[in-house]
C-alpha cells in the first residue's frame, strides 16, 4: 500500500511491519512523531506490542536492553542529547549481544541550542558497536527497519539507523508499506539462544576475568565484520520479495569517472543533481554514497574509490582538528592500499545550516582546481567578512 | 554455591556473552536482605471512617460486578438503612477517602443510596434466622438507635418487642428529618423489611407513662435508645408569645401533616442540622426565611452540604448574631431584638466562644421565631434503673450501663450526635446482649490495620471527576416538598463505581509479581506469597503496589 508519509512515521511503520514486541522511547524533537505513532499503534492495538513510558532515554534504553534480554523483538528511537544520554547503555547492548534496533535523528548537540541536522550524534557513537545505517529517502528508512532486524538478529548485534533532522524526518514522501504479514516473509519471529526466563534463571553479564573477556571482545568483532557479507545477503534476499534494494553502499554514475564524491544521508540526492549536471559537460565525476558506516564496508569503499584521481569527501559532522569523520573513516580505509590517492575533507551543512547545489559546486571547483588538498579539512561557506546579522 | 568452572580452549566453543553455566537458583540472594516487605492486605480508610463499620469498598467491588443484591446484604450486616443513610448520613467515609485530595472522594453515600433503593424497588426481603432463642428483649424508642438494636438481635433469632411513644416508627427520621431530605416511602420501606424479622411492635406506648419500668423486667434485658426529645429553650422573656415555637415541634407538625401557620417572615435560631431542616422546610411554606447563628460559618455543626443547599434555596444566614429580646403585642410576637457577636478565646469544645459586641443590637421584625438551638434529653423517668450524667444515660461504646440487664444508645447516651451512630450503637449494643444472654465473653472484633495515604500509589490513579447529583426544581410550587436529591442512574453509578480504587485491599494485579527483580513473589489463588530465599529487600513491589497491600519490617525483627 502506497502512502504519502514523514520519514519519521516511516520508522514507526517500519517498526510496525518488523512485529516489535516491546518499544521504549522518549520524546525529543525532531524524533517525537516516530514514538507518538506507535505508542498509537499499540494503544489501538494495530501494533500487538508493549509500549513501555519511561523518563529519559538512559531508561528508554535501559528498558529496551531488559526486553530484548527475555527474547522480545524490542525498539526505541531518540536524537541528539537523547542518544547522548544512552551512551552508557548502547555499550552494554552490544556487550550483551542484544539485537535492538534504534532510529535516531540527525540532530546537532549543543549547546548551543540547535533542533537541525547533523551527523555529530550518530558518529559519536562510532565505538559503541552499533551497527549504522544512513538512509537518503523515506522509502529506504521504512525498508531498513526490516533489513536493521534481519542483520541485527543474524549477527546478534544492535543497530542503529539514522535519518536527517526536518530533511527527512518532517519531509512527506510517497512509501510502500506493508504490515507484520507481510514483514514475516523476510523477517521471521526471532528466536534467542540465551534469554531471561524464570523458569529457568541464569545469569548474564557477569563479572568476567582477563582470561575470557578478551575473546568475547574479538567474537563481537567478527561478528561485525560477518555483518557485511550478512547485510549483501539481507539486501538480496529483501530485492527478491519486494523489488527494492540498496546494497550497503550505493555508486551512482561512478562509470569512468576519475573524480567520485562522497556522500551520506540526504546530501546524496542534491549530489546526484550535480553529477549529473557534471557529467552533461562532460566531466568525469561520480558519486559513492554511504548507506553502512558500521561495519565499514572496506573492501567496497577501495574497489569504488581505490582507482580514482580523487575523492572528495562531504561531511556534515566535525572531528574537531582533524575533519570530517567519513573522511578519516576513507583516508583510513584507503591507506593500505599504497595508492596515494588525493583525498579532499569538505565540512559542510553543520546544525542544519543548507547544503545546497552551489555549495556542492563549490567543493568541487575547490577539488577540480587543485592536484592535492593544500589543508586538511576545508569548512565551506564560513562568513567572513560580510556577516549580516540582526541584532533584534 | 556451584562449583562449576569452566574453562574455555577456543573462543567458539565460548557463548556470545557472559552467561551462566548453570541454574542461578542455588544463589541465595535473599541473605542480601536488611529489609523486608510482606503481604499485608489492610482496612481501606473509607471503612475505618464509617462509624457503622459497613465494608464499603466490599460492596462497591460487588456493585462494579453489577451483583447489587449481594452488596447491599453487605451492608446491611452493618446497617439496615442504606436507603436513608445514603440520603442523611454526613458520610465521614468520603472525608477518609484516598481520592479527597487527588479529585475528589468518591461519592460512596450516592452508591449506598442507589443499592438501599435498589434493594426496596426489588422488594428484597431478609434472611430469616435459622436459630430460635426464648429470650425476650425489649427496646424502649423506635428511632434509629432502636430499631437497629431490634434489627440486630432479630437476625440473631431473639424476640424482640419495641416500644414506641408516638404514632410511626422511625424517631427523628420520620419526625425530624423532612420529607424534601427523606422520603417517607424509603424510611416506611426500611422499616417495614426490619420489622419483617418478626419484632412486635407497640408504638403509642410512652414508657415510664403508659406502661411502667416494672412491666419491662419480664425481659431478658432491654435497650434504652429515647433519643433527645426535648427542644432547649432560649430562656427569653415572652417565649410563650403567640408565633414562637420549638424547631422540633414545627418539624414533627410538618412530617405528620398538621397544619402549621408560620406566617411570611420567619427568624430560626441555631446552626445544627435541625435549624437547616427547619429554615429550608419554612422556605417551602413560602416565607422569607432568616437563620441567627451566633458564630461563623466555619463553626456551624450542620452537615456542610445541608448548609450549602439552604443558602442556594434562598436563605439568608445571619452570622455573629444572637436574639436577646421577643418583643410582643396582645400576646403575638412582633418584632426579634437581636445582639451582634464576635469570636473570643476556644471554648471547650474547641471552637471559638462567641461573645456579645458590646452597645451591637439590631431588630428583626417576623411572624414567627422558630427556636433550634439544641435538644436536651428527657430520661429521668429511667433515673430507678440506670445512672445519668446531665440528663444523659451513662454508657460505654457498646451501651453497657450500671444495670447487668439494661443497655442504651444513641443521642440518650452520646448527646446530639448523628443517625450512623444511633445505628452504630443499636448494633453494637445487640451485639453485647446477645453474647450476655449466651454467657459468653464479649469481644468485639480487632481491626486490621488501616492503609495509610502514604501506602498507596497514587501514581496509578486515572484522574475521573466524581459524579454530580441531579436536584429537584426548586423550593415553589406544587412539588416543593418532593426530595431534593434525586439520585443516580445505574449508568452514573457505574462510572462513580470506577472510581474506587480499592485501597489496602489486593485485587490480584499482579504488579509486585511483574515488578520484582528477583522473581521472588509467587501468587496462588490470588495471594501473593515472598520468597525470601531469593527476595533482596528492594522493596519495589511495596512501591508498586498501587493499593498498599505490602508492608514493610525490619530484617531480624
């Protein structure tokens, strides 16, 4: 059923047709809508689901950790400050091996103040573990709510989907969805190995020596990187059933070009507006978006970009000294190929500020002039000089 | 303790996350515990506030299951006059209520009223008693204290015969309280399934008159329950005046239909229930109705809805203010003089003294000066038998008096008190003589703790504004005289019913059960039991019980 919806409700129809037992969240703009149209779904009973209100999104968390831990497929969302607060506890889901999904909203983090996007959140919580994925359209977040679950649930690893603040989440779009029905075609119940009962009460998560830790540390990392071939899998298997597909990262017209741009989220569509344009005159530019940041698709990324003149990179995110942080995710990731491929840092669009087609020409004039970056990281569109501001 | 170690060759045969190897039941943790929480169902407040003892969060529970006749035989264990206290009682039990301060009490004496009345439109009759004992008792008043008393002892299978002075059964209710509060035809219903029990009745019998102290030794034992039957006076010059009459006297005129000429402007003294009764009552003959009180209204004994009802008729309540003159012409009175008071220093009931304001007179010119400042009791005549103190007949809670075969209660004991405990005492004091006739020792029951604001939870209460009762008309016209309060539909009452929310008493939700880390509470046929072996003294289920049903002690205790 086609349905003109925001890309948060996208999240809660997602949430919807994956048949969630438990979802726990707590409200924060620009993630309200997601939370406000399931706790509807469960208190109609279009959703069969618990719906657990809580204080803050430490508990919100917390509370999804405890139902995903007795074997329930459980789901929250957050943003910001929000996903900040969760810190803690996003840590011990993937300690714990608990397959949680959770939508969060690109916001920027203060202080100060600010409700608009960027990426500085999500990509904070680079360490978690969390698995990552960046959507561009509303169709791609209902979707991914599936594909989250599937990989989640295969590799035992919690996932994180992440979508623009007001760019996406507040923006209507045309989406297929489906119910739980049909959802159970791709996403069958999920089955624990190990969960809480009473009837049968272990313990979990308990104090462990240096002699067994470490090795539980190198399991979620290969599980991580077993994420990767598990989500190409996911991909298929979901093209298969309902005719769509995203792959974990994604090229557009990367054809012969010498030059790609890389993007994630949103940008992604006003980039494929300028490479197009580029390519009308003749230029030989392509784009590689970014859907997976966790586990980072290395093997992908080097065969996209590993015989490329350059790649320029846009981040609307800040590693405050050193750039963006998918630039330092494909610097790193490129290193060891021994190509010393030119790799320019763009900054742009931070707290929500329009990343509009010219700011992209502009990148791409700066990278077209040059042979090699002459800075680390380039902020673009600064003001200086000309500031007009109101004091009112 | 599990002494299962094992050690791991390889990270695959490793789970994916620190697990058990075993079973955690061998680990005790309840020795952890420096607390305890127990199953402690309790007395909700609304029940420890009735003097009557009826169980009222019982009954609502069985009204919510629409099972109306087994609530109403609830009360009536504890008093056979639902229908009338529903309408007359000061409900003290709505002043216990957790929701007063939450939203608004629950409106119990609607819901006591809406199954007494269901109980007489279905025509429900009492169980009769399968004993039978010989016993004759005696009951001296037929008013509430009274016909409870005979109640009580009936359904116990004692004979019983009451004597009444006057016409009709029903003391103040029938001569006191008027139609406009109390229908006759509900008082006449609860009357008649009471004396349904089989007790003999002589009602225009006076004892100490028509018959004598002496005629009531063939009795096993008799029940003094006279009530107050004398007005006081005001101790006036001219009181005799033509158009000066007792409030009680005008009000037994009223509910026995003689007629009564109060003429057009009426002054009623006093600030109880009995000056309301009476002012509202002369509203209705069409005069202009001014009530003297001679302290405030924060100060006046009457029932506060009472009050509040009276002012919304139409009458003006002149506070600080006393008669101190009846100024007469040919023998009719004329015109009230009347002194202006302030509150002085407590007095020892409490409430501030009400002293004159020295050179404040005013006048009332009235037709009629009806005086209810109080009733006095008139037991001398039981002076041979029993003890008196001012008047009053001196005994204990459960009607014990200085005579091992004579028990009294209600206003001739307590003083101007109220119908619940008229009600109250006849019951108790049936209690005491039914056990004294059997040789038995009394004891009356202990109570069980009564749940504490503090118990519950109220977080779990939905907030639902209490039900209005709709009233009659208006005070003119041809049903002037018809109750006021007309009652709830069942419809109203169900929605009121929601609003109880059971207090100290485990209605089996299940919470402390859901909430308790430890999955140490256990339930078995609605009881919830706590294994301490496990129970580590987080005492989470005692916060969320939303009732209050756990309690709490010290470890060790």
């Amino acid at each position: 059923m086609k349905i003109v919806i925001e890309g948060n409700h996208a999240l809660s129809y997602g949430a919807k047709a994956a048949n969630v037992d438990v979802v726990s969240a707590y409200p924060i703009t620009p993630q309200t809508q997601v939370v406000e149209k399931l706790s509807e779904m469960c208190a109609s009973g279009e959703l069969d689901a618990k719906f657990i209100k809580v204080e803050s999104e430490h508990s919100a968390m917390a509370a999804v950790v405890g139902a995903s831990a007795a074997g329930a497929r459980a789901f929250t969302a957050t943003s910001s400050q929000g996903l900040l607060l969760m810190h803690e506890i996003l840590h011990w889901a993937v300690g714990a091996r608990l397959p949680i999904v959770l939508g969060n909203i690109n916001r920027a983090v203060g202080p100060p103040w600010s409700i608009w996007t960027d990426q500085n959140d999500s990509l904070s919580q680079r360490d978690t573990g969390l698995l990552q994925y960046y959507c561009e359209s509303n169709q791609e977040v209902f979707d991914t709510v599936l594909l989250a679950f599937k990989v989640s649930e295969t590799v035992m690893l919690p996932t994180m989907i992440v979508l623009d603040a007001f760019f996406l989440s507040h923006t209507s779009e045309i989406v297929e969805v489906f119910g739980p029905e049909e959802g159970a075609k791709f996403l069958p119940p999920f089955k624990p190995v190990d969960y809480l009962t009473p009837d049968n009460p272990m313990a979990f998560g308990n104090l462990t020596s240096p002699d067994s830790y470490y090795e539980l540390r190198y399991k979620i990392n290969k599980d991580t990187l077993r994420a990767l071939d598990v989500a190409k899998e996911a991909d298929e298997e979901f093209e298969k059933i309902y005719g769509r597909s995203y792959g974990i990262i994604e090229e557009y017209r990367t054809e012969g070009a010498d030059t790609i741009l890389v993007t994630s989220g949103t940008v992604t569509s006003t980039a494929r507006a300028v490479v197009d344009a580029w390519r009308d005159k003749g230029r030989k530019l392509g784009l590689l978006k970014m859907r997976l940041f966790r586990p980072f698709p290395i093997e992908d990324v080097r065969r996209v970009l590993g015989n490329r003149k350059k790649v320029v990179v846009i981040d609307r995110n800040i590693g405050f000294s050193i750039g963006g942080i998918w630039a330092q995710e494909v610097k790193a990731a490129l290193w060891n190929m021994r190509k010393q491929i030119p790799i320019f840092g763009f900054i742009a669009g931070i707290g929500g500020r329009d990343i509009t087609p010219d700011v992209i020409n502009e990148i791409l004039d700066i990278a077209d002039r040059l042979e090699y970056p002459e800075e680390e990281v380039y902020w673009i569109g600064v003001k200086d000089g000309q500031i007009s501001y109101s004091r009112r | 303790m599990s002494d299962q170690k094992k050690t791991f060759r390889d990270e695959k045969e490793m789970p994916l996350s620190a697990v058990s190897a075993t079973d955690m039941r061998w680990n005790k943790t309840g020795s952890w515990r420096n607390v305890k929480p127990y199953y402690d169902p309790k007395t909700s407040p609304c029940i420890a506030g009735c003097p009557a003892g009826e169980n009222i969060q019982g009954y609502i529970e069985l009204a919510k299951g629409e099972r109306y006749e087994e609530a109403v035989r609830l009360i009536w264990q504890n008093n056979p006059f639902p229908a009338v206290c529903g309408r007359v009682c000061y409900h003290p039990c709505m002043d216990n209520c957790m929701r007063k301060e939450f939203d608004g009490s629950v409106f119990i004496p609607a819901i006591e009223r809406f199954l007494g009345d269901y109980a007489i439109e279905q025509k429900l009759k009492e169980e009769l008693p399968k004993e039978r004992f010989d016993d004759k008792i005696a009951i001296v008043g037929g008013g509430p204290a009274g016909l409870s008393c005979a109640y009580f002892l009936a359904k116990r299978g004692y004979p019983v015969t009451i004597f009444e002075a006057k016409g009709n059964l029903g003391g103040v209710l029938r001569y006191g309280i008027p139609e406009y509060r109390l229908p006759k035809d509900v008082l006449d219903a609860e009357i008649e399934r009471i004396v349904d029990l089989g007790i003999d009745v002589k009602t225009n019998t006076f004892v100490g008159k028509d018959i004598t102290m002496e005629d009531l030794a063939e009795y096993s034992a008799y029940f003094i329950g006279v009530g107050l039957q004398r007005s006081r006076r005001l101790g006036l010059e001219n009181e005799e005046a033509n158009g000066v009459m007792a409030g009680l006297e005008f009000l037994e005129a009223m509910n026995s239909g003689k007629p009564v000429e109060i003429g057009k402007r009426v002054v009623v003294v006093g600030g109880g229930n009995t000056a309301m009764d009476v002012a509202r009552s002369a509203l209705r003959m069409g005069a202009e109705v001014t009530v003297l009180y001679r302290r405030t209204r924060a100060e006046m004994p009457a029932i506060e809805d009472e009050v509040e009802e009276a002012i919304e008729e139409g009458v003006t309540i002149r506070f600080l203010a006393t008669p101190v003159g009846i100024i007469t012409s040919n023998g009719n009175l004329k015109e009230i003089k009347c002194q202006e008071m302030q509150l002085g220093e407590p007095d020892e009931s409490g409430r501030r003294r009400p002293i004159p304001k020295e050179g404040a007179y005013f006048a009332l010119k009235t037709d009629s000066l009806l005086v209810a400042a109080g009733e006095m009791p008139d037991a001398e005549c039981f002076q041979s038998v029993v003890s008196l103190n001012y008047g009053l007949i001196v005994a204990d809670e459960y009607g014990r008096t200085s005579h091992e075969k004579v028990f009294a209660g209600g206003d001739i004991v307590s003083g101007a008190a109220t119908v619940v405990n008229a009600v109250a005492r006849g019951r108790g004091a049936a209690e005491l003589i039914a056990t004294e006739i059997q040789g038995g020792i009394f004891n009356p029951k202990t109570e069980k703790k009564v749940v504490a604001i503090a118990d519950v939870n109220t977080a779990y209460f939905l907030h639902k504004r209490r039900a209005t009762m709709p009233r009659s008309e208006g005070t003119h016209g041809n049903n002037r005289f018809a109750e006021v309060n007309l009652g709830l539909t069942c419809e109203e009452v169900q929605e009121e019913l929601k609003r109880c929310y059971s207090c100290g008493v485990c209605d089996g939700c299940d919470n402390c059960w859901v909430f308790c880390p430890d999955v140490a509470i256990q339930r078995e046929e609605g009881v919830y039991t706590i294994d301490y072996d496990f129970c580590k003294g987080c005492l989470i289920c005692v916060q969320e019980c939303p009732r209050g049903c756990l309690s709490v002690e010290s470890e060790g205790k």
